[in-house]
C-alpha cells in the first residue's frame, strides 16, 4: 500500500481529535495513524475504500460479531 503523506496523523493527534481524523478518511478514503514513526493503524471509510468490500448488512454482522464477542459474559447471564 502506498502511503499520502496528505493522509498522515499522529498517535497523539488521532487520539486528541478523532473527528479530524474521521474527516479526513472519508475526504480521501483512508488514514494511516504513526505511532514512533511507524504506521501503526488505518482509518479507512468502508464506503469509499475496496479494500474492504461489504454490502451495508455484512457491515452491521461485522460490528455486531464484534460487540457479541466483546460482551458475550453479560449476554450469557441476560440470556439466564
């Protein structure tokens, strides 16, 4: 992957401004976020980027698998 020196943020900057950085991956497709002045993360809109190519309901399973997984305990004792 080629990096946009124009799409480049800090650690420190993503952290104490993500809504910058969430502009920024939907203005250009994606963000790459330094940490020690290595890439360390990726910011990416998933409407504009074909990296991840997922229709609108594969993107609610991908989030709910996540929150699912994350807070599977409470669930189970919900489910009780």
């Amino acid at each position: 992957m080629t990096i946009n020196t124009n799409a480049i943020v800090s650690a420190t900057e993503a952290n104490q401004n993500f809504s910058k950085v969430a502009r920024m991956a939907e203005k250009r497709g994606h963000v790459v976020v330094f940490k020690n002045n290595k890439p360390k993360l990726l910011v990416i809109d998933l409407d504009q980027e074909p990296q991840i190519d997922m229709t609108e309901d594969e993107k609610f399973e991908f989030v709910a698998a996540r929150i699912l997984r994350e807070h599977r305990a409470a669930f189970e004792e919900l489910a009780k």
